[in-house]
C-alpha cells in the first residue's frame, strides 16, 4: 500500500489545476492554509502596482484617471469578478469593503419591504453582518427587526408573510458549512421577501450562480479568495430588475449619474455605479483586477472537485493521524454541504494554532475552539495537505501547544 504521502504525490502529478500554482507568490516552507483569511500574493498583482505607481501616478498623474481609465476600474473589475459568481458582467461593481456594501443593500433592500417587520439571519452569522443588520435596520426607521436562528434548520419556520428581507452569510466563517442558495433564496422570494447573500467565504473558493438563482443583492469579499491583497476593496451584485432604481445610503458623487456636471442635486446612475460613494482606491483596485487575472480559462468543476478532494483528503489524514488526541469535526461531515475550508474543535485551539504557525503550517483560530483550515484549489497541493495533518499529529503527540509562548495571545487570532 502507498503511504499518504506516495498518493499525494501521484493526486499533484494528475491535477489539472497544479500549474496554476505557479502564479502566486509562496515563501518557502511553508503550507499556506489561511487564504480564506488573506489570499496569497499573485505575481500579476505585485507588477499592477508597480506600473501603476511607477508609471500611472508616477508618470501619468492626474491624467491615468482618462489614460489609464482608472474611472472604469469599479466597472471593469466588477466584470471581472462576475463570472466567478455566476453574474453577467453589468451585475457587479467593486467597491468599497464587504461591510460598508452590506449596509448599502441591505438598506435599499429594507426600503423596498417597509411593511413587513423580520429580518432574518443567524446568531452564528460573522459578527460584522450582525452589527451591520442592526445599523441599518435603526436607519430605515421602519419598526423591521432582526432575528436570529440558533440553527439553520430554523430558518424555514420564520420564512412568513411577515419577512422582509433574508441575509445570510453563503459559507460559514466557522464551519464552513454551506446553504443551499438556490433553495432558500426560491423559499424566500416565495413568501414576497428579498434575499441579500454574504459571499465572503464563496468567492472564489465554491461555484456560484446568482442569476440563476434569481438572487436579488450579494456582497463579497476581494482579499480572500480572490487574492487581491490586504484591505482589497469588495463587490455588490444586484439582479437588473434594481439597476435603474438603486438607492442607497452611501451614494456620493461617484454613484451621480453625471458625475463632472457637479450638479447639486444628486441624481443616482441607472446601473451598478449607483453603488460607488467616494473616489476609489485606485492602488488597491488595480492590484485586485490583476489579481483576478490568475483566474483566466478556470474550469469549476475542477475547481469544486479539488476542493472537495483537499478536504476529504484533510479529515481522512487529520482523523487517522491524530486519532486519540481532542479534536473534533466542527464542519459538516459530507462534502457536498462544505465549501473550501474545514475546521476541528480543540479545547486549547489557540496554542495548537500557534505551534503549528511555527512549525510552518499557517491556518488561524476562531474563538473560541476553533482552528479553521483553508483549501484554495489554485495553490494547495495535496502533499501539503498530508504533511500539514502530520505536523498537527507532531504537535498534539508532544504536546508542543502547551509551551508558554504559545499562550501569548496577539491581536488578530
Ligand atoms: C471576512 C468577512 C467580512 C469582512 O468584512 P470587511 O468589511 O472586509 O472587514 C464580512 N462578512 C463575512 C461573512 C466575512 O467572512
């Protein structure tokens, strides 16, 4: 019988994605399984920022808005990102960051259901979305609630005449866990209700199809899966039957419909530019659509069946390597219910986080026990995948999270 590491070797050989690798910028021994957090460097963004520095502003000045057409990026970066989501080009715009474009949609999304009184979500939901439902909901002004299942199977029982609008998070930030989109947003729209999808942790890591879902608002993430760097700005999808009557609260001059008349009253674009505020980050932007180059001629379901085949291959490795030590599953046990990360419970889940970090296997830690694996298909190779469950194994074996300066905690987990 092979080892796990001969097959591993044999699964890289015959991976049809295994050259894309090459277009990111890896450091040396090390097992990156943290793009769910922070994508990886493409080479392609490094050089954008390099010409846009050295010759757009350097050369170029005020001028490379027209030259250089950095008016357009929002346009054509959103037309980048739209075939990664199953969208039409005109459907998306890039913008600003996920939780300032959840804000955006949802406020518009409320407006368009001043009647009903539930907004849905889930307690589990990343932080941010919560925080951000509530803020827009006290805007509105229109006596709409948010309420919160504990678990998803509840949602359905909550989706009435009463609801307005639906916002989940697609994958779990946590679990990894995945609803079925197309499901929920038909039982949604069933009850008269508008749904408003977080695509952070799907973006580039699961198949999407929003228009063929019928999906009304979606926002997502630019540094995460689709690698466009750290504080990379984000996107909004809208379905056309909203492009030409958007209204949002954080439109400024850059969502006006002519913007250099600089007219004083504000009239809103009648497509996605009605999502913009304020002057982009250019810099940030550029490297982005650069970024999103790497993933020309993608095919999904390669993608999707490496993804589940890394994970499978992670819990198969992890559950026979660390048998007999406090780890858990914390994500769903079937693939087709994941998307590309998966995550184990450990009571000391920081100092085993920490300690593998040092031994060269970079994940991160949710608290409170969660250590959480990201398997972006572009780059991760299965021996990384088997190498990352046996240091796991090493650390557990020797107890090596318990030494004290892997208690230490630093800010970002
Ligand atoms: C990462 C993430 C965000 C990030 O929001 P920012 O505005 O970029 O800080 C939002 N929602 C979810 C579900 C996330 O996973």
């Amino acid at each position: 019988m092979l080892s796990r590491q001969a097959q591993a070797r044999q699964l890289d050989a015959a991976d049809p994605l295994a050259a894309r690798r090459q277009a990111f910028h890896l450091p040396a021994d090390t097992i990156y399984l943290d793009g769910n957090s922070l994508g990886p460097m493409p080479f392609a963004a490094r050089d954008a920022l390099r010409v846009t520095a050295e010759t757009e502003w350097a050369e170029g000045l005020i001028g490379s808005w027209n030259h250089a057409d950095w008016i357009g990026l929002p346009q054509r970066v959103g037309a980048r990102i739209a075939p990664l989501i199953g969208a039409e080009a005109d459907d998306v715009i890039c913008t600003d960051g996920t939780s300032l474009n959840l804000f955006k949609v949802l406020a518009m999304a409320l407006a368009q259901r001043p009647a009903r009184h539930r907004v849905l979500s889930e307690r589990g939901n990343f932080p941010t979305d919560l925080y951000v439902a509530e803020q827009a909901i006290a805007q509105a002004g229109h006596r709409q609630q948010l309420v919160c299942v504990d678990a998803p199977s509840e949602l359905d029982a909550l989706i009435d005449d009463d609801l307005a609008v639906l916002v989940l998070t697609h994958v779990d930030y946590r679990s990894g866990a995945m609803h079925d989109l197309a499901a929920l947003t038909a039982r949604a729209q069933a009850a008269g209700a508008l749904v408003v999808w977080d695509l952070a942790h799907s973006a580039g890591a699961v198949p999407l199809g929003l228009r063929a879902a019928n999906v009304d608002f979606a926002v997502g993430c630019g540094y995460k899966y689709l690698n466009g760097g750290p504080g990379a700005p984000a996107f909004v999808y809208a379905h056309p039957r909203f492009h030409d009557r958007i209204a949002q609260p954080l439109a400024a001059w850059f969502a006006h419909a002519e913007q250099f008349a600089f007219e004083p009253r504000f009239r809103a674009q009648t497509d996605m530019r009605a999502f913009l505020s304020g002057t982009p980050s250019v810099l940030a932007m550029r490297a982005l659509e650069a970024a999103l180059t790497v993933w020309d001629g993608i095919d999904w379901v390669e993608m999707r069946a490496k993804s589940v085949a890394l994970g499978e291959l992670f819990i198969d490795a992890v559950t026979e390597r660390c048998a007999g030590h406090a780890l858990t599953l914390a994500s769903p046990p079937a693939a087709a219910q994941r998307g590309s990360q998966v995550a184990f419970r450990h009571p000391q889940a920081y100092g085993v986080m920490q300690a593998l970090i040092d031994h060269g296997v970079i994940g991160d830690m949710r608290a409170p026990d969660i250590l959480r694996f990201g398997f972006a298909p572009l780059y991760t190779r299965y021996l990384d995948v088997v190498n990352a469950a046996e240091i796991l194994g090493q650390v557990l074996d020797e107890a090596r999270h318990e030494a004290p300066a892997y208690q230490r905690r630093a800010q970002v987990t």
